[in-house]
C-alpha cells in the first residue's frame, strides 16, 4: 500500500511558499483559484500520494477509478516546471496548463512527463478533464 510522503517546509509544487500556504488549503477542501493552482496541487498530491484529492479534482467524465495501491511507493517527485498557463478564449470555464514533471522510480534514472493538461470549471472549481503527452523537441 502506498504511504504518504511526509509533508514538506516547502511545497512540493516548486512554489517559493510553505505546503500550509500553498496545496495544503486545496488539499484540505479550498477551491483552486486557477487551473494552475489545481494543477500544481495534483502534482504535489502525486507526491505526497492523496489519492482522494487526485479523484476529488478530476472530471467526473474522465476519472478512473484508483486505490491507494495504484499509486507506486517507489517513485519520488523531482520537480514541477509549469511552461504555459491560458485561459480558452472562447470559454473562460475552460483552460489549459502545459507542465514538466520531474520523477524518478527507486533506484532509475531521473525521467519527465511533458504534458499539455486540459481543465474545466464546474460550479466554481477547476478539475482535471484530460492531457496530451507532448514529445521532447
């Protein structure tokens, strides 16, 4: 069974605030403010292995169904670079964030997870909907 990582001074997200100030508050019920805030906050979720918080903010159309044991104990967050953040011009209930994760399963080599996520907003919170695994260039 995967166990939570113990919480960190800083947050996992690569914020330059605490986890209290930063994912905690979503973690703990507050709405993200933006769709990079939610996606910061599953990042930091991944790392500190919440699975409730990861389905909780996924779009009912495309959860999956996970358990504790989905997640692998093994692999250590290394990092969250967010690349781009918009707004869809046309539906401002929905947004993209483009992002580079940083991990690494036990011993191995450190690898990235480039992906184009998209997002929506349903009754004032953003959710993950769905994302693009993009190609190093």
């Amino acid at each position: 069974m995967a166990r939570p990582a113990p919480v960190p001074q800083g947050c996992p997200c690569g914020s330059k605030y605490r986890y209290t100030e930063c994912c905690k508050p979503l973690h703990d019920g507050a709405p993200a403010a933006t769709a990079e805030a939610l996606m910061r906050s599953r990042y930091s979720a991944y790392a500190l292995c919440l699975v409730p918080y990861l389905l909780d903010s996924w779009h009912r159309s495309t959860r999956p169904a996970l358990g504790l044991d989905d997640l692998d104990p093994a692999t250590r967050w290394l990092g969250l670079r967010i690349v781009d953040h918009a707004i869809d011009a046309g539906d401002p209930e929905a947004a993209t964030v483009e992002f580079i994760a940083r991990f690494r399963v036990g011993g191995g080599s450190a690898r990235r997870l480039h992906e184009r996520s998209r997002f929506r907003r349903v009754d004032g919170r953003w959710q993950y909907l769905d994302g693009e695994i993009l190609k190093p260039a």
